[in-house]
C-alpha cells in the first residue's frame, strides 16, 4: 500500500494488448448537461432498452448515504438519478427509486434535505430502511452467507446502481459494487463489517447484482472518503453492465490498480466480473485521457477494525440491553458534516442566502449570522451567494 496522499502509475493502461475483451465499459465527459452525458453513456454499451423489457420493475439505487448535496462530493446528482429514471422510463419500465442511508443517517431527512421528492415528483421514492426486511441465505457465499434486504431490491426485476466516484476509508474506493450495501436496513450493514467486509461485498453482490452500474462522476471525493474527504470535479460519467469492470474502470480513473482493492479483486478471483483493465472495452473517453491521482485515505486498516469493533459492540448493547448507539455515532459524526461558513470581507449584504435559507436559520445583523442549530445543511445558501461569501466547512460548529 502506497503511503497516504500518493497514488500509482497508471500501469500503461494506453499500452495495447490483444486480447479478448469480456466486457463493456463507456467514459463520456460532461460537456452539454449531465442528463445528456449519461444518455450518451449508456447508449454507447447499448442502451436501456437492450437492457429492461416493458413493464419490468427497476430499482434505482443512488448513494445518499447522508444529508450533503453532491458539489461537496459525498451523494449521487439528482440529475443523475433523474437521467437513469428518464432512460427507464422510454424503455417502457416502471422506476422506483431507493436508498437505506448510512449506519446512523434517517434515510427520509436526506430526501427532505435534498429535496428528492420535488425532483422526482412522478417517481416512486422509497426509504428502504423501512422497508419490508426478508432473511436470505446467498448461495455460495465465503464470509456473508445470510443477511435481511429490504424486499423491494429482491423484487425488482433489475437493478441500476448510481454510486458516486469515491474513495472510502476502509475499502479503498466505494463505487457500483459497495453501493449495493444501501439494499440493506441500517442493523444489517454492521453484519457486513462483522463478517469481513471486502468479501461480504463480493457476496451481497452474488445476491443483488446490478445489471447496470452508472457512476456519477460529476464531483468526486478523495482522501478520506466516503463522507469527509475533498471534493473533486470529474465531469465524468462512467457506464457499464459489468458491475465488476465498471468497478476497475473506475478504480482506474482513480489511479487504482486492481490488487489495490481487495473486494476488487475477490470478484474478479470469484468469477463475479471481469476485473482486468485489458480486457474491457472502453467506449468513449480514453482511461489516460481522464484519470487522475486521488488522494489515498488514511489508515485503512485501522477504520477497518474500528468498524467491526463499533458494530460487534453495538450489536451486544443493543440485544442485551436495548441501547442502541446509532443516535451516538450520529451525534459524534455530525461533528464534521458540512456547514456554511461566511467570509466577511466578501460578504455585501445582499440578503441573498436569507432568502435561500428554508430552516430560517440565517438572519441578517450587521452580517449575516447563521445558527446552526437551526442549519439543515443543506448547504444552498452557498449556492445562492452571488459573492461567494459562503464556503463549505467541515469544522465542528462551535469553531465556525
């Protein structure tokens, strides 16, 4: 493992190699609109209606794992979502959108605070946390040989997975393969951790494979990803049917080369997917042409081990004593959510992101003051600020 912050070569990923391609993976630059990029993308591996029959349900599952909007990096674009919803759609399919949030998060406070339900008014949205649960044992499985989905992943006749380009703490990057973890109701992803999670990923996706993996490459994040590390602009949507290849693709995109990425290559050792570079087809954009070194986050292994540790505690405190530490765990990361912080000296008054303010958590004094007690997070004062007084902060409130 290289040290923090560095990233690898790219492994000659230009050098051609003659070899059977298994699989298909397309790369489009965001350059007239991202619905347009992602139509482009997936008619380049053949289109939606090579993929869905009329009337099939089509579960899709972006990555909402908490309440940031998707120019700080941590959640799918709406327009991403509304893309796959569309493409659905004129195939004939029904759509359903659905997410269960991250270990701690109310998956219905991130749709309110992202506002998905008025983006996607003529869709079916589900919280599938509070979804019927069903007990299933996944055949072959090595180390997640039993685990409760959320029924409407086990019904729907096929899957679209959204994820956003990531790195992730203990996984090294989150993309189609780990985004299927949000089939799961908040208690059943400890299992995951408990059992080993590089290849309880690789068994979740025996159970619930996507037939389309549809990685929203708009804004990414590196570092110490999934929730907290640096956003990235990519302008990058990746598509493919493979969830595996999607995988390393996108990993490579990121500087990663597949034995970097244990669940990576347990798919590929596994016979999930195809997870060598050369022999994918890459439609569109060239990897080189668009890859850039993420920042690699810190301390793998020991997020790894503080993960299992937390969950196996929390799986004791709550079974024999009904204490449940999700509301902690919540409480402790809030600390570091995103906030609006205000720059004085660019501020002109403008009343501008009072206006945008939906919680009424800003009022305006000599300058606009913000109460985050009140602040939802949403963070679209800082959109709304002309002058570009209002940045993103990730500082405990108190500091701000």
């Amino acid at each position: 493992m290289e040290a923090c912050g560095a990233g690898p070569g790219l492994n000659d990923l230009s050098r051609e190699v003659k070899v059977d391609k298994q699989a298909v993976v397309s790369i489009v630059k965001v350059r007239e609109g991202i619905r347009r990029a992602v139509r482009e993308a997936v008619d380049l591996i053949g289109g939606m209606s090579s993929l869905v029959s009329n009337g099939d349900k089509v579960l899709i599952k972006p990555n909402f794992i908490r309440e940031e909007p998707s120019f700080v990096g941590t959640t799918t674009n709406i327009e991403v979502v509304q893309a796959a919803v569309d493409l659905t759609k004129e195939a004939g399919a029904q759509a359903i959108v659905g997410e269960a949030s991250g270990n701690q998060y109310d998956t219905e406070d991130i749709y309110r605070n992202l506002g998905l339900r008025e983006s996607l008014n003529d869709v079916e949205v589900l919280d599938l946390d509070r979804d019927e649960i069903v007990d299933v044992r996944i055949k072959g499985a090595r180390a997640l040989k039993e685990v409760g989905v959320a029924r409407t992943a086990l019904e729907a006749d096929f899957i679209v997975s959204v994820p956003v380009l990531k790195t992730h703490m203990t996984t090294q990057i989150t993309l189609g393969m780990k985004n299927m973890m949000g089939v799961l109701p908040q208690r059943e992803k400890w299992k995951m951790h408990i059992s080993g999670l590089h290849q309880a990923i690789v068994d979740l996706n025996r159970l619930v494979k996507p037939g389309l993996v549809i990685i929203d490459g708009t804004v990414g994040m590196e570092g110490l990803g999934p929730t907290i590390g640096t956003p990235v602009r990519m302008d990058l949507i990746i598509a493919g049917t493979d969830v595996v290849a999607v995988e390393a693709v996108g990993a490579a995109v990121m500087g990663y080369s597949p034995p970097e990425v244990k669940h990576l290559m347990l798919a590929g050792q596994q016979g999930l997917g195809v997870n060598q570079i050369e022999r994918i087809e890459i439609r569109g954009e060239r990897i080189e042409d668009v890859a850039r070194r993420f920042k690699r986050p810190c301390g793998s292994e020991i997020f790894l081990i503080w993960g299992a540790f937390q969950y196996r505690v929390g799986r004791f405190l709550l079974t024999h004593f009904g204490y449940d530490i999700r509301p902690f765990l919540k409480a402790f990361s809030d600390i570091y959510v995103t906030k609006p912080k205000l720059n004085r000296e660019l501020c002109t008054r403008c009343g501008d992101c009072l206006q945008a303010c939906q919680k009424g958590a800003i009022e305006m004094e000599s300058y606009p003051k913000i109460d985050y007690g009140r602040c939802s997070k949403c963070l679209r004062c800082v959109q709304s600020c002309p002058a570009g007084a209002l940045s993103v902060s990730r500082k405990p409130a108190w500091m701000l």
